[in-house]
C-alpha cells in the first residue's frame, strides 16, 4: 500500500487544477466579455455552466469510483478536464467556451469526487489526519492562487493562457496518478440505479440553478423550481428505500456521523460567504483597494489554511472529532465576530481573517477525517463527493442569500442613495458589518450541532486502547 505523502502527491495535480479552475476564470470574466462582444448576463454563463454541472453531477461520479474504480475515474476525469480546458482556449465563440466549461466541470466532478476517497482508501486512522491536512493544503493554495494567477496570465498571455496552463499540468498529473497509486477494489452491484442518479442530478441542478440563476425570476418561476426542487429530492429518497443497489442507502444518508459532519460543513462555509464575496468589493469599492491590494489580502486566509492544514491534522489523529471541529468553529465565529467588529481597520481585519483561517482549517480537517473515517467502503466514494458538495452548495447558497442581506442592510443605512463620499462609505461599511454578524449565526449553529456527531468506530477503539494501556500501568 502507498504511503499517504505519496497518495497525496500524486493527486494533487488534479485536485489542485479542479480547485484552481473554480477561481482563475472569475478574473478572466471582463476580458472575455470584450473579446466575444457579449453582455455581462451573456458571459456569467462561463462561471454559472461550470457550477452546475460540477456540483450536479460530483455524487454521481463518486458513486462511478466506487463501482467502477477510484483511480479509475479520477484519471478519466483529469483526460476529460484536459480536453475541456484545450476546448476553451481555442473557441472561437461564447456557446463553445460554455460547451467547454461543461466538458471541464464533468472532469472535475469526477476529480472532486474520487481524490478524498483515494487519499482515504489508501491510508489508515493512524496516518489520514495528516494526509487530508496536506490535502487541504492544495485545496488553499488552489484557490488563493486562482484570482492573482487568472490575473497575471491574462495580462501577459490573453484570457486563453488560463486555460492551456492546466495542459502540462494534467499530463504530468495523470502519469503521477498511473505510476503511484495501485487500483482500487471495485464495489460490485447487480443493477446500476439509473433513475436515482437522474433524480439525484435533477434536485441538486434545480436547486443551484435557481440560487445562481433564477432568483430574481417571478414568484410562480420560483414555485416551480422550488416545488421540483422538492418532488425530485422526495422521489430519489422513496427510490433509494426500494431499490436493490441504490445510489446511496438511506441509512448512510441518515448515519448521524455522516450527516451531522455534511450539515456542519455546509453552515461553516455559508458563514464564510461575506468575507469570501463581499470583503472584496468592500475594500475596492468603500476603501479604495485596487486589484492587486485586495488579492494580496484575500491570500491571509488560504494562507492560514495552508500553514495550519498539516498540524490539524496531526491533531486529528489524535483529538475526537467532536472536540476539534468545534473548537474549530468556535475559533472562526471569535474571527468573523472580531473582523466585523474592527471595521474599517484594515490591519485588524486581516488578524480576523487569519482567525477565521485557522479555525476553519482546523474544523475542516477534523470534519473530513471523521466523515470518510465513518463512510462504508461501498459508499467511500459517494460520501466523498458528498463532502465536497456541502462546500460547493453552501459557497453557492450563500452566495445568493448574502446578496439579499447585503442589499437590504445597505438600503437602511442610506437610503438618499449616495453613490460615494463619507455617508457611502460609512453606510457601505455597517452593511458589511451586519451582513458578517448575521451570518455568524451560522457558525454557532455548526458548532453546536458537531458537538453531537459521536464518535466513530477508530475513535472508540483508540479510547478503548488509552483505557488498558492506563490500566496496565
């Protein structure tokens, strides 16, 4: 069996392209526009495309991992992501760069899905805590190097350079993948549940697509979304209860282990929607950042994530889950509290950012060793991808509902409409505020539910091994 530094190595090629292409493009976004001659509604369709169909389908690629291999589909994925990258640097119009970017996002679900499952299936309790650390540490350098990287290619090369950079990249990772991990068991089932997968895809599509996209649409729109919605996530869960060879087994899905560390998850990366997309615009808009200033703050948190990631965990491996994660959250809700609190101070603020860093690296880890610690071998890939969506769909979620928040609030503090001078700044800056403390509430609300996701099976038999090593002695 390979070691966990190596199962690391080996796919952070890929996991590190998945994690990058989700924030290299953003920056892309007004140079593309002009390029193809297209509106601003046109060309969200690069970013919205991407969206959906990663997050539509990563627990269906999960479930192809494990029926038919991890290593597998990972390397699938990453020949996909090659090909779809290569696609968007030579089209010539929107509708192929959208066709791409699908192409792109159906690579990176399989990658999404399958990397955390391969780092799991290879390692042990003893040694997952500092392989997932590592993990996490690519995920951060990923996406805090996207903004500053998209920005810097575009400029010297073109919006086309952010595309071919994953080339080399996915080859080298590819073969790294072929030579250094071994093939995984497959898991072997007599009927593949079409109709749950389609049901699954169809709930989670409809959902994202009406946060990121629909919205805004009138009330009967939203009903019908929202009631699709519904009836697909009603009909998938009486399918799975039926179904021979379900997608997912409804006892997985309802195991408080899995489904307390997947709904944390989702509330700690909501609560971190305001700093994630309104901290930007606040120090370009309200304090004068420009471009270069704001991306070299918004590295504080990667940063922290990245520099803490190994040393959480080394403590995972050997602190309760329940215990880490939520001192983890406790320590990003004093960092969001603090940062809303020292507004406008741009030095405190980054001292609050780094809080909320290291405290979400700190739950993160936790959360991930104990979920994958506690999935079924039959479901590891599932519950992957699974781990992963909860990210995706609360980044997604949140997103639309911070915009709402924001509106409102800053609507309240100036409502004569000023567009700049002191009230401008001074209202902009006490929306921000108030945004960050409402959705601190999330953060509380995670933590307290992680304080009851018990212990799992590596738990027990470690505190059972403290208990007669104590009474030996």
């Amino acid at each position: 069996m390979p070691g966990p530094y190596r199962v690391v190595g080996a796919t952070s090629f890929g996991i590190f392209l998945s994690a990058l292409d989700a924030s290299i493009v953003n920056v892309s976004l007004v140079t593309m526009m002009g390029s193809f001659g297209v509106t601003i509604d046109a060309i969200q369709w690069v970013v919205v495309a991407y969206l959906l169909i990663l997050t539509s389908t990563m627990p269906l690629m999960g479930k192809f991992g494990d029926r038919f291999g991890k290593k597998r589909i990972f390397q699938l994925g990453m020949l996909v992501f090659i090909a779809g990258s290569f696609g968007c640097a030579i089209s010539i119009g929107l509708e192929m760069l959208v066709a791409a970017r699908v192409f792109q996002a159906l690579g990176s679900a399989m990658i999404s899905a399958n990397g955390l499952a391969l780092v799991t299936y290879f390692t042990t309790p003893q040694n997952r805590g500092r392989a997932i650390g590592l993990n996490s540490v690519v995920l951060a350098a990923a996406l805090g190097s996207g903004p500053v990287l998209g920005g810097i290619l575009t400029q010297l090369f073109g919006w086309e350079s952010i595309f071919l950079v994953n080339l080399p990249i996915g080859i080298v990772g590819f073969f790294a993948v072929q030579f250094a991990i071994p093939k995984t068991e497959l898991v072997h089932e007599t009927k593949f549940d079409t109709i749950g997968a389609g049901l699954f895809f169809s709930f989670l599509f409809l959902i994202i697509y009406y946060v990121t996209v629909a919205r805004t649409a009138d009330i009967l729109t939203s009903l019908i979304f929202i009631g699709g919605a519904l009836f697909t996530f009603i009909a998938f869960i009486l399918r799975e209860r039926s179904f021979d060879s379900p997608v997912i087994t409804i006892g997985v899905l309802t195991d408080r282990k899995i489904s307390v560390s997947i709904f944390s998850a989702l509330l700690a990366y909501m609560a971190m929607v305001p700093i994630s997309f309104l901290l930007p615009f606040y120090l370009q808009e309200a304090l004068g950042f420009n471009q270069v200033m704001t991306g070299i703050f918004l590295i504080i948190q990667p940063l922290m994530i990245s520099v803490t990631g190994p040393l959480a965990g080394f403590v995972s491996e050997r602190v309760n889950a329940e215990i880490q994660t939520t001192v983890g959250l406790i320590v990003q809700l004093i960092g969001l509290v603090f940062l809303a609190l020292v507004v406008p101070n741009v030095l405190l603020m980054g001292i609050g950012v780094a809080l909320m860093g290291t405290g979400l690296s700190f739950f993160s880890v936790a959360n991930g060793n104990f979920i994958m610690t506690s999935a079924p071998k039959k479901y590891m890939g599932v519950v992957s991808a699974l781990t992963n969506l909860a990210r995706t769909t609360g980044f997604s979620v949140a997103t639309a509902l911070v915009t709402t928040v924001f509106g409102v609030f800053f609507l309240t503090f100036n409502p004569w409409g000023f567009v700049s001078g002191a009230v401008f700044v001074e209202s902009y800056g006490r929306a921000f505020q108030s945004s960050v403390f409402m959705f601190s509430f999330l953060a509380i609300i995670a933590a307290i539910i992680s304080t009851m996701r018990g212990l799992n099976q590596a738990e027990e038999d470690r505190e059972n091994n403290v208990l007669v090593q104590n009474e030996q002695s």
